[in-house]
C-alpha cells in the first residue's frame, strides 16, 4: 500500500468521478483506475461502486476513506515538522473563493505568501460558499473566502471581512424607487434577481423571508454581483444585494436597505485547524491585505 494511492482514494471519493480525479492528481484516468484496482486487490474488497454515472463509495470504501486521509494528513505533518524546524514551509495549499467573489485582497495575500514561501503549490478554486465550507470541513480545502449568514459556520474558525446589510435595487422609474423605506413585504409584489442558493446573501433573504412567511418569486438568479444589478437595470427585477456590493451601482439603480432584514450577509475567511503552517503564514498575510476592509466594515 502506497501514500500515492490513498491520495487517488481520497479523489475519486471527493470527485465522485474518476476523470476529475485523474485531473485533480495530475495521472491518466487509465492509471488511477489501474492503482484504485491495485488497492482494492491488496485489501481484498472493493473500495468503490462503479453501476452508476456518479461513483460512490461501498461500505468497505466509506471505512476505508477516514484512514486514507488521517494517513496523508499524518505523512503531511512529518513534512511540515521538518519545515519548520528548518524555517523551510513546503507542501501543498487549496485555496477557495466563492464563485462571483469581486473582494481581491485575496489575490494579494496569495502573491504576497507565494514570495515569501515559494516552496508551497497553490491551487485556487471557485464554488458555493456551501460547498466550500464543506470541503473545509473534510480538508480538501485548507481556507476559504465565503459568503455567510453567520460569523462562524459550525465546527470552523472564521475572520470576519465583510458585514453588510440586504439592499433592495431598483432602476430609476421603479415604483419602489420613490419610496422612503422598504421592507421584505413591500418586495413580494415584484420578480426578484439575486444569487443562488448556497451562497450567505441568499440564505439571509430566504432565512428572513421564512421567518415573515412570505414567499418571493425568484425571477432571476446569477452568482456575480454586476449580473445582477445588470438584469436589475433592463427592469426584469428587483435586485438584492449586500450595501458593499450594491454601492458600485448607484449611478443606475437606487438602493434602499431592507428595513426588517437586520441580520447581515457576511464575508469570511474561514478554516479548520491552524496547526498547518501554510495555513498560519496565509493567515498573517490575509489579515495585513485585508486590513482596509476590516477597519471599514468591523
């Protein structure tokens, strides 16, 4: 049994699918699948259940799966405990950004960490904030930036970026756009252009719309912010952003903050564990990029 080959179980396991796996590791779909059949020979079970388009783990596999990652994890650490004894930080780093992320200090504090630790491979990865704090979770990403409705997702630790309040936009000649206040009530009446589930802002809304038992009609859904207030501005909606987000857009909609939806949509780093070094070192550089943001939004 090999390390390599408990890395292509953890893969295929993650992937539910053998081609990704292949990319993810950087082999041929060929040889995984040649070193996932060596594996399941040498332990006498197989490890994955192939009848369906989506490969899925057999109970052997499942309890297979744990090990798997608490060996690499343990074969990682050694690594690290030598890097650090001799102030050299190597190995690899997942990054995620939630997908329609336009906050870049990010990107900074990945150039500035590059410089300074040349010896770590970074790889960047957009998703749902939902499946990014899940891929934290089970270490597959190391730290995320992601959209939130609470400050801390459970079982993570998190730093708060952004906190903003919904904001309803409306163009110019909208009937909400003479209006003083608004409220989520005063909204129902009209298609609604926001993002999709998954994401911090979109589970504010839902979570404050359940609570008043009102149901909106989702028009339009996009997960970047200009495609929003886009859609918002051709009248084909009422826009719900965060205030950071709907402040580059007042030269052509009118914004008003949603009056009972108190609770925030937030931006956060989040991450599981800082015992890893490379985790530590990208904090200290996320926090000095994203100083500007913190003092302004905390």
């Amino acid at each position: 049994m090999e390390l390599r080959q408990l890395e292509y179980l953890v893969a295929v396991a993650e992937e539910q699918n053998f081609t990704r796996a292949a990319e993810r590791v950087h082999i041929s779909q060929s040889g995984i699948s040649a070193q996932i059949r060596r594996l399941e020979r040498e332990l006498g079970a197989e490890l994955f259940d192939r009848s369906a388009r989506t490969v899925t783990l057999t109970v052997a596999g499942k309890a297979a799966l744990e090990h798997a990652r608490a060996a690499l994890a343990a074969a990682g650490a050694v690594g690290q405990a030598v890097g650090e004894v001799t102030e050299l930080i190597r190995g690899r780093l997942t990054v995620g950004m939630v997908i329609g992320c336009t906050v870049t200090p990010l990107f900074d504090a990945l150039a500035a960490f590059h410089k300074a630790h040349p010896g770590v491979e970074i790889s960047l990865l957009e998703d749902s904030s939902d499946r990014l704090a899940d891929g934290v979770r089970t270490g597959a990403v190391d730290l995320a930036l992601i959209g939130a409705a609470t400050a801390t997702p459970d079982g993570l630790d998190a730093l708060t970026i952004i906190s903003d309040r919904l904001i309803a936009a409306v163009p110019a000649g909208h009937p909400l756009a003479k209006q003083r206040r608004v409220t989520l009530r005063d909204l129902i009446a009209y298609p609604i252009v926001c993002m999709p589930p998954g994401t911090g802002l979109r589970t504010v809304f839902d979570q404050a719309c359940a609570a008043q038992s009102l149901q909106p009609s989702i028009a339009l859904q996009a997960s970047a912010a200009d495609a929003i207030a886009d859609l918002a501005a051709r009248g084909l909606g009422v826009a719900i952003l965060s205030n950071s987000m709907a402040a580059s857009y007042r030269d052509r909609l009118t914004a008003h903050t949603i009056d009972d939806v108190e609770t925030p949509a937030l931006l956060a780093l989040i991450w599981k564990s800082a015992h890893n070094p490379s985790v530590r070192e990208l904090l200290v550089h996320s926090r000095q990029a994203f100083t500007d943001l913190l003092g302004l939004h905390q």
